[in-house]
C-alpha cells in the first residue's frame, strides 16, 4: 500500500488492484464505504468524513468514472458488476467482511448491485439521490450513452470541462449542487479528465454499459435484503432524481426509512454535509447491535 500525501486533500492510498485504486481511510471503528458518482471520486465526501470519522472507519474510493488519476487499461469489465467486482477486490485487500455501504448519484448503482450480489457482507445500506429500477441513468445524461462512441467527444467534453466559467451552470454540472463553485469541479473532479485520454477512455468504457437491466435487477434481488436501509434525498433535485424516485427506491427495501434534506440537491454531501452526517450517525447508532 502506497500514500499520497497532499497538503489540502485528505491522505490518498493507493491498492494494488488493477493498475492501482486509490483511496482514503480515516478513523476507526465500524467500518463504512461510500462511493461517489460519475465524474467525481472520494473527494465529495471531503466535508462528511471529519464528522463521521471519530466514531467510525471511513473509506471512500476512487472509481474509475472520469474523477480518478489512474487509468485502469487492464480492467476488461466496466460494466456495474464488474466495477462491483473492483469493490470487492479492495475489501478483501483491506481485509474487511462486513461494511455499511453509503452511496450518492451513480455510486447508488454500484452499492445497490454490490448488496445484490454480496449481500451477506452489507450490514447497512445508505443511497443519496441516485439512480433505482428503471432510471439509469437519468434522463438528462442518457445521451452520453450514444455520444461517447463519437470519435472525439470525450476529447471535446474535456476541454469545456477546463472553462473556469462552465462548469458550476445549471444547463452544464450546476444542477447537481447548491454550492459547488466551478472551481472546485474543476480541482476536485474533472482535472483528470480534461488532461488524460485513457482516463476519459475509463469513462466512456463505464458509460457505455449504463443500462436499466442492472438496476431492475439489482431491485429484484434487494426486495429480500433483511438489513436496514435508509434512504437520504436532496429535496432541492427536481431534475436528475426527483423526490418520486427516492420513494420508489424506498419502497423496494423491507427495512427502509427515506429523509428528504431540504436546500440539497443531488450531492447532498456536498449542500447538507452535516445534515446528512447526522442522519448516517442516527442510523448506525439505531441498528447496532
């Protein structure tokens, strides 16, 4: 295990799986993964880490979505399962069994797939807006499934991602947050992107497996998953997944609970980061046993 050091960014580890998966881990205790959505990576839990980490083992990875630093060329499967078997990989690295699982956007994806598939070893489930059923992805990015295969897209999509001006507007990545400012997209999330080919390659390998057969299926499965659930929603997202999804994804669990955070949009975690640590905390200290 190798470490990046970085004097305003938490400590990143990098995992001997693939070529590398970097990722964070801070505190301990019950041990908690939270997966990020596409074109971001750990660094959307930055301001929900501090809170949560005193109490409990916070470990927050860097899939490979478009927001990561190391591209994954010998990484065959993009598809939902294979990111999940990723995941996997980096438990049984770090030697975890059992996790509380947090996800936002299409993070949700993967940790509804990943407690699909390994469902004994998910002793909590926590999703943030994201997609469920027969939303993925939402219908305002569907199109990237079909221009992605468009010879230089991804190249175009970079170079506006490095307008300073861009990226905190409503009509471009604005209306995932309240509060993220067009700088930090671009230092926190899409730098990467914007310089590397074979990262904005990983992302296009990603996008173009999103289909909805992953999350019906995952639904289907998840109707008999016995642990706790609790589903967390920014109220203030009209658009992405609006607060009748987060109902519809509730009511797939047996044992689950749906909190609607007000002035939150889609990256809760972002908007309301205490809010939603809070609720996180309520929800583990609730279901332990």
């Amino acid at each position: 295990m190798t470490q990046k050091k970085d004097v305003k960014n938490p400590v990143l580890y990098t995992a001997p799986v693939f070529e590398g998966i970097h990722y964070t881990d801070e505190g301990q205790g019950t041990p908690i993964l939270f997966l990020h959505g596409t074109l971001t990576n750990s660094m959307t839990w930055r301001k929900m880490i501090p809170f949560l980490s005193s109490e409990y083992r916070c470990i927050a990875v860097n899939l490979p979505l478009g927001g990561h630093a190391i591209p994954l060329s010998s990484l065959k499967d993009y598809s939902p399962i294979g990111l999940v078997r990723l995941i996997d990989k980096l438990l049984v690295f770090l030697d975890i069994d059992k996790i509380v699982i947090v996800a936002n956007d299409t993070g949700g994806v993967y940790a509804q797939v990943y407690t699909a598939l390994f469902p004994d070893k998910v002793s909590g489930l926590v999703l943030s807006n994201c997609e469920g059923l027969d939303v993925f992805p939402p219908f305002k990015f569907a199109y990237l499934k079909y221009a992605v295969w468009i010879p230089g897209f991804t190249y175009c999509m970079g170079k506006l991602f490095a307008v300073k001006s861009l990226p905190d507007k409503d009509f471009f990545m604005g209306l995932l947050s309240h509060t993220l400012t067009s700088e930090e997209w671009i230092q926190y999330y899409l730098c990467h992107f914007s310089e590397n080919n074979r990262i904005r390659s990983d992302f296009a390998s990603a996008v173009k497996t999103w289909s909805p057969r992953y999350t019906m299926w995952a639904a289907d499965r998840l109707k008999l998953f016995p642990k706790p659930v609790l589903i967390v929603w920014g109220a203030d997202d009209k658009t992405l997944f609006p607060a009748k999804l987060g109902i519809r994804i509730c009511g797939v669990f047996l044992q689950s609970r749906l909190v609607m955070v007000k002035n939150a949009r889609t990256f809760v975690q972002e908007d309301q980061p205490e809010v939603f640590s809070k609720e996180i905390k309520k929800f583990l200290i609730e279901n332990r046993k």
